[in-house]
C-alpha cells in the first residue's frame, strides 16, 4: 500500500457525497495502491449510513466508527493505527482542502522529504483583521516557538512518511503540533501552496475556544521542545531564580532595618522572603519527582530517547 488517506468526519452528511466524488476524481491521479480511511467521530447526523451506501463496493475505502465524540486528534490516532501505507496524508471532510491538491503533496514527498505542509496562502482574502492577522500571529508565534519555519500550522491537510509519524503519540488537542512532533524526530519539512474554499454545509466545528486551546498547547511544546528528558532544568532554574529573589529580599529586608528606618514588620519583604525562598525550593523539589517519573517512563516503557533512521550491516 502506498497511500493511506485518513479522512475524521462529524456531522458533515451534506458533505460526505461531494468528498467522495472528489476521491474518485483523485484516485486516478495518484495512480498507485490507495487506502482510505474514514472516521465517524460520533456524529448524530445520517453521515455514517450515508458515507456506509457509498463505500460497500469499495475494496480499500474502510469506515471506523466511534461510540461518541472524541475530538480530531482522536480520530486522527485511530486512522494512523489501521494505516498500511507507505505514505499517510490526513484530510478534512469539510472540503475546505480540494482533494485534488494532494498530487503536489506527493510529488514532494517522491523528491525525499518525509513531511511536506499545505499552505493556505490565500485565505481569509478579505476579513484581514477579523482572521488573517490572527491567524498570521499565530503561525509566527508557533513557528517562533517550535523552530518549524511552515506558514500553515492549523492546515490540516499535510504528507507524512509511514516512518517519520509512526512514533508519534497523538493526544488532546494536539493535532495541530504534528508537524512540530515529527520534526522533533529528524523529518525534513517542505511547504506547498495549496487552495481553499469556505465550506459550503454545515458549520466550523471550531470555536473561540480554540484561541485558549492553541495557546496552552504551546505552552506543552515549549516545555517538551527543551525539557522533556531533562525536567530538573525547568524546574531547578525556575526554582534557583525564585530563591534569589528571597535572598535579595531578604538584603533589601536588612537595608531597611539598618539604614532605612523601617523595621521589618513595616514592609511586606518578610513575607517576600517566606513566599518566594519555599516557593523556590518546592519547584527544585518538583523537578526531582519530574526527573523521576521520565526515568521511570523510559525504562518500564522501554522508551529510548533518540531515534535510529538507519541502520547498515546490521543482522538481527
């Protein structure tokens, strides 16, 4: 198998029959052995018996269905589980991303890239404050952030080797971090512009949650990125910092007594000196029980913490 097309749906029964005429445009386009998965994520519309008429004839096109609603990066984790093939590309059923896009990603791929990125370039043409500020900040921001250089974080419709995304664990809103996670991992990135067009049923599944959701991600790849082997670093030198502000309080404290004439019950350094020298040791202490936990993660899991591309002259 050479492509695994994974394709998570929630409520988008108007849209399902407009998706598969485009796949069936597209198959011939790729013109090698394709499988495609879709993911009923707990929809309550007549998606899933609409999607299941149309498949039944279908050799490769498979249908999970889960038991209620668990998110995107859920059904994103449970297509890349049952993907077979050598390449694996996730797409949206909204029809927001054109099918027909996904040769470009392809050939790209053949070139020896292991993950290659669309590129909306072209959206929000028109609502520059209302969207496409916002969404250029936040493309910076995680690029800034991750040291990802793609313009597209939230484009959904992206290339991956089998290989490169395998070991990649999906979770919570993370989804959107792919591209982030699998570079952690070695995968050389490329970037193709890709279209798109406003969705024509249904409604965005997105919220202005998302803004939080985004942003508190970032918060998990920063610390990942730099200390996830290494917590105590975090947390020791977050912790060191805390325990110095205690001691120059604790000086500015003496001043005052001393030069200053005040005592130490005029000035809320006390109290300083308390709150930020037990605030500092708790966070060393935090960072040990975190040194911890990784170490046991990685031995009872059998975790490594490096990842071998390839090997030579090796025999097992």
């Amino acid at each position: 198998m050479y492509l695994s097309l994974i394709i998570p749906f929630y409520n988008e029964e108007e849209n399902l029959p407009l998706l598969v005429e485009k796949l069936h445009k597209l198959l011939p386009l790729v013109d090698k052995p394709t499988e495609i998965i879709f993911i009923d994520d707990g929809s309550t519309d007549n998606g899933f018996e609409v999607l299941k008429n149309y498949i039944k004839d279908e050799k490769d096109w498979r249908l999970i269905r889960f038991r209620k609603n668990f998110g995107q990066t859920a059904g994103w984790a449970a297509g890349l589980e049952a993907a077979q093939g050598d390449v694996v590309i996730f797409l949206d059923s909204d029809l927001e991303n054109d099918p027909a896009d996904i040769p470009l990603l392809l050939s790209k791929i053949d070139e020896g890239y292991d993950l290659v990125s669309g590129w909306r370039k072209n959206r929000w043409q028109g609502q520059f404050l209302s969207r496409r500020l916002t969404s250029r900040i936040a493309n910076w921001l995680i690029a800034k952030i991750s040291g990802v250089k793609i313009h597209d974080f939230g484009c959904s419709l992206k290339a991956y080797r089998k290989e490169v995304i395998k070991n990649v664990k999906l979770y919570g809103e993370m989804h959107r971090f792919i591209a982030v996670l699998a570079s952690w991992q070695g995968a050389k990135i490329a970037e193709v512009e890709v279209s798109f067009s406003p969705r024509k049923f249904g409604s965005s599944k997105y919220g202005m949650e998302r803004i939080l959701k985004v942003f508190l991600d970032l918060v998990v790849i920063k610390f990942l990125s730099g200390y996830s082997t290494k917590p105590i670093y975090f947390f020791g030198k977050a912790g060191f910092y805390s325990i110095i502000i205690s001691f120059l309080a604790f000086a500015l404290a003496i001043y005052y007594k001393f030069w200053g004439g005040k005592s130490f019950i005029e000035t809320p350094l006390p109290i300083l000196i308390a709150l930020f020298f037990i605030v500092g040791v708790l966070l060393v202490l935090i960072g040990l029980l975190a040194e911890m936990i990784m170490r046991i993660y990685h031995q009872s899991q059998d975790q490594k913490t490096y990842i071998i591309k390839e090997k030579i002259n090796f025999y097992e």
